[in-house]
C-alpha cells in the first residue's frame, strides 16, 4: 500500500500503526518522526520561501479563497507518480 498524508496529525498516526514504510509522500509540516522529513513533499505552503508579514499573509489569503482556491499547495505531479492507494486529509475550517 502507498500513503499519502496532507495532516502532520495523520503522519504521526501512520508511523504510530507501524506504516512508516508504506507512506509516500507528506506535508512540508510533517516533521515527526524525524524520519517524515526525508519524505517527498506533496503539499507545500503558497508561502514557502518566504517570509510575509501578517499583514500579507492575510490579503494572500483572502485574495485566494475568494478565487476559490486553498491556502496550500498539491504537487499534483509527485502526487500523480505516487499513485497512493490512501489519501489522508480533511477539510479545512473556515474562521
């Protein structure tokens, strides 16, 4: 089985059941264990490399969900080549 994870939660989760091996592909977020670094990044933060202030981060923000786009980034590429069997992600709540 291929996993992917969107959720640092999830990635935990995965390496706690012993699946470790079986996880692909994670969030630029998932840093634990250590060993969810060294796996791809399929979702990155529209903000990587940079460092906005508060202020931008909120007019990038509300410029994007009003273009009816996330506030993340899927590689869709790596996503498409890992063919993951499981996806683990949820909806993001709206503040």
């Amino acid at each position: 089985m291929r996993i992917c994870s969107f959720l640092p939660s999830a990635t935990e989760m995965v390496y706690d059941l012993g699946l470790g091996d079986q996880l692909f592909g994670v969030t630029h977020e998932c840093d634990y264990p250590l060993e969810a670094k060294d796996k791809p990044h399929v979702v990155h933060s529209v903000f990587e490399g940079q460092e906005p202030t508060s202020g931008e981060i909120s007019r990038v923000i509300s410029e994007r969900l009003a273009q009816g786009l996330g506030i993340y980034e899927i590689d869709t590429d790596l996503l498409q080549a890992a063919e993951p069997d499981l996806l683990i992600t949820q909806a993001v709540c709206e503040v």
